[in-house]
C-alpha cells in the first residue's frame, strides 16, 4: 500500500534479536534533533548470564576496518549512550505513534526504546572513497547497535559478531527559513606598465543555495587599461577541516568552468554567469566530503557545516565549506581574483509531499500534471494495456519503460493485466520507474497529463 510506512529491520545472526526503526534520517532542527525512536525485539532464550543493551553512537571513522590492528582502532567515539533493555533496566520511554507502529511488527517480545540525540553533535559525513577502497568510508556517522554482553561497555569482553545487529542513521540539517543577503566581493588591481586598474566585482544574490539548484553568479569588470580581458573562469572549492584528531585541513575544487567573454580596453561588463556544483561531475575524487551515505545509495555534496556560538569545534569532527572564485584572465599576463563564500543546504521540506512524482522527462519534453486519486483506494502494481482507474478509463495511453502503475485493486482487469505484462514486456527498456500517459475525457483533447497521486 502506497501510504504504509516503511520499517527499517535488522536480525542479529543468532536470531535472538531483532532491530526495528521507522526511518533512518534525524533532523537537526537548531534547537532541538529528532529523537530516535525504535523496538527491539529479544528471544531470552539461552541468554544465560549476559545482558540484551541497546547503544547510540556517533563516531569518527578515521582508517577502514581492514587496516585496524590489536590495540588500535582507527574510529573515535564523539558521543556513546547504552541502555540496559533485558532484564528490565528502568528504562521507560514515553510510547509514540512510532513505538506503537512497530510494536505491533515485533509482537509480544518487542522492548520499545528512545534516544534523544544533544543538540551539539555534528551531522552526518562521509569522506568519498577511492576506486579500490574497501569496507566502511572515512567519516562521521550514527549507528544504533544491539547485543548481548554482561556489561556495556568493558573493554575485556569480547563481544561475538552473531550477537549483535546494526542499522547506520543519519542526522542531517535544513537551511533555516530566513536566510540574508548575497555576499559580494571587489577587486581594483593595476598592471605593470598601466597606470589605471581593471575593476572587479562579484555578488550573489542571496545567501544559501540548495545543492542541485543553478547559482548565478553576478560580475561586473570596469576594465579602464589597454589590455584585454580575455576569459572568465568560475570556480568552486570544498574545504574540509578535519578537526578531531589534527589540524588536516585540505580544499579539492567540485567546479572549474571558463566562459569565452571577453573585454576590451577601456571597456564594461555586466552578466550574470550561472553555475551548478555537482557530485556527478566529481566521482572519482577520493577525500571529498560528501553528506552521510546509507549503504551505495546516491547522495549529494556535504552540505556546509553551521557553527553555533558557544560550539566545540572538535565535537564536530569534519567541519565542511565552500567558496567562489572568480578569476580574469588578462592579456599580456595576468589575472584578478576575488573569493565569495558558499551555503550549500538542504531546503527544508514544506510538511508532507502531495505527490509521489509530478514531473517526467519522456520522450525529450519535461511534462507535469496531476490527477486527484487521494480519495481511492489504490496500490502500486506492475500492469499493461488498458487502465481502470474505479470509474475512470484511459483508453490512449503510451507505454513504456518497465512500468510501475497507480491502480485501484477494484479494476476487474488487474490480475489479468499483470499477468498480461509479465508475458509481453520489453527487457531492452531500462527499468526505471514510469507513468502511463493517457488524455482524461473531461479535459481537453491537446491536454496530456502525467498520472500521479495526491
């Protein structure tokens, strides 16, 4: 059912405990940070003298877990809680929508439980590994770990891999609602053998921009010599200060792009020049920090990392930054440069998304459109040919792709056209997720309209 909610669930390889989260990212809302609310489910069977503890910990990983020798470990605990879940330990948290959800996944031996993360820990990072690199990446994470042992924390127990289950968290952060002004940046430099300057200026027009989103860039040049200003050439540089262990601080360029505008002698410029820093283009640069990653799903360049006042750098680990450089390219030899900080943030979501998808690229055109379906009931299902959507047909529609289609379970063809799609469909299409596109009787007959969900 498309409004079920998904369980995260993971079984120790003893079988005796079972994990339960509802999701796997935690917002840092400034003041306060989503508490991390799950079930465990625990077989006392054969537990013996041992203990059942739940933990949260946020860590530095460092090094990768192959290169990890006896007595030391290349990870850095920066926050550890342990709760005692069996025998009873007193812990008694207050039961939410969440709890109730996945206790009735757990069943009776389900031990629900609460984390509430401080407010000062960093979000999480992870530092892009390179071509041959193996095992966990370099990083900060969360992790929610159950086992079993007869303490929690001694460090001359060893504790058996089979008794043990983990699922990595995410703790990530928005751009606030009100954000200021652009920054901007001048330059007059003179040139040997001229006795007036060239003029630059740089702005943006405000001050965070959303990973993804194009950032125009304005410059304006006053070039009052005799020389040419040949090229302007954009960059975007991520710092990462890597401040728990040492002082590593190192800066790899995400963009370089150079725009044949020129400028004569005695000349102005005014333009504004766009730009979009992405992972895409930065795959195979090992180091880059990159925001927290679940398992090989995709992700994005880290967002940047924002200091509140009265913050303990090191608790941070990885503090990440961006900056803009603008450079001239002047005949004759010789450049202006100015620097323009960078926010790249996450918008912060406007409560729950209406719609499941409500734009497609098909076929070369970008189409959008939408139908209100949010009073049927109605699942995903793998289907072909013709629709029956309760009391509403499509009777053209084009197929393609490997199609995963919004319909009612009350349509009287829906076994059969599973059934029918399995025998006919195309394994040449890629299999990425599509829309049957059809025109709705009602509307007019030049409107063709993407199905979705509201």
């Amino acid at each position: 059912c498309v409004c079920s909610k998904r369980v995260f669930k993971k079984t120790s390889g003893n079988g005796q405990l079972t994990l339960y989260l509802g999701k796997r990212d935690y917002v840092d809302h400034v003041d306060s940070v989503d508490p991390v609310e799950g079930v465990l489910k625990i077989d006392p069977a054969d537990l013996g003298d041992r203990k059942v503890w739940i933990q949260l910990a946020c860590a530095f990983r460092y090094g990768r877990e192959d290169l990890d020798v006896i007595g030391l470990s290349f990870r850095k605990d920066i926050w550890i809680q342990h709760i005692q879940l069996y025998p009873d330990g007193g812990h008694k948290p207050t039961l939410t929508e969440m709890h109730d959800t996945l206790l009735k996944k757990a069943g009776e031996q389900g031990h629900a439980f609460t984390f509430n993360i401080p407010i000062n820990l960093p979000c999480s990072v992870t530092l892009q590994p390179g071509p041959d690199d193996k095992g966990k990446a370099c990083g900060v994470d969360f992790e929610v770990k159950a086992y079993l042992a007869k303490s929690a924390d001694d460090p001359d127990e060893k504790i058996d891999k089979k008794d043990t289950c983990r699922l990595i968290i995410r703790k990530i952060q928005f751009a606030p609602d009100n954000t200021g002004s652009g920054q901007k940046a001048e330059l007059c430099k003179s040139f040997m053998m001229s006795d007036k300057p060239v003029f630059l200026e740089a702005s943006l027009d405000k001050e965070i921009y959303y990973h993804g989103d194009p950032i125009p860039v304005t410059i304006k040049i006053k070039n009052e010599t005799n020389k040419v200003v040949k090229k302007i050439k954009v960059a975007v540089d991520q710092t990462t200060d890597v401040v728990l262990y040492s002082a590593d601080k190192y800066t790899k360029n995400v963009l370089c792009e150079e725009f044949g505008e020129t400028v004569e002698g005695n000349a102005t410029f005014d333009k504004t020049l766009p730009i979009t820093p992405l992972l895409t283009n930065n795959k195979e640069k090992r180091g880059l920090a990159l925001d927290g990653r679940l398992k090989d799903e995709d992700t994005n360049l880290a967002s940047t990392t924002i200091i509140r006042s009265g913050m303990d750098k090191e608790m941070l680990g990885i503090l990440v930054s961006y900056k803009i450089k603008v450079n001239l390219m002047v005949s004759g030899g010789g450049d202006v440069t100015v620097e323009l900080p960078l926010t790249l943030m996450h918008p912060k979501p406007k409560g729950k998304k209406s719609t499941l998808f409500s734009h497609h690229y098909i076929h070369g055109k970008f189409l959008k459109g939408s139908y209100d379906v949010a009073k049927k009931n109605i699942i995903w299902c793998i289907w072909c040919n013709e629709m029956c959507l309760c009391d509403l047909r499509f009777k053209k529609h084009i197929i393609f792709h490997k199609l995963y289609i919004i319909v009612s379970p009350r349509c009287p063809a829906f076994l059969k056209r599973i059934d029918f799609y399995k025998v006919h469909r195309s394994e040449s299409y890629p299999a990425i997720q599509c829309v049957v596109i059809g025109r709705i009787p009602q509307a007019c007959d030049g409107n063709v309209m993407p199905l979705t969900i509201l």
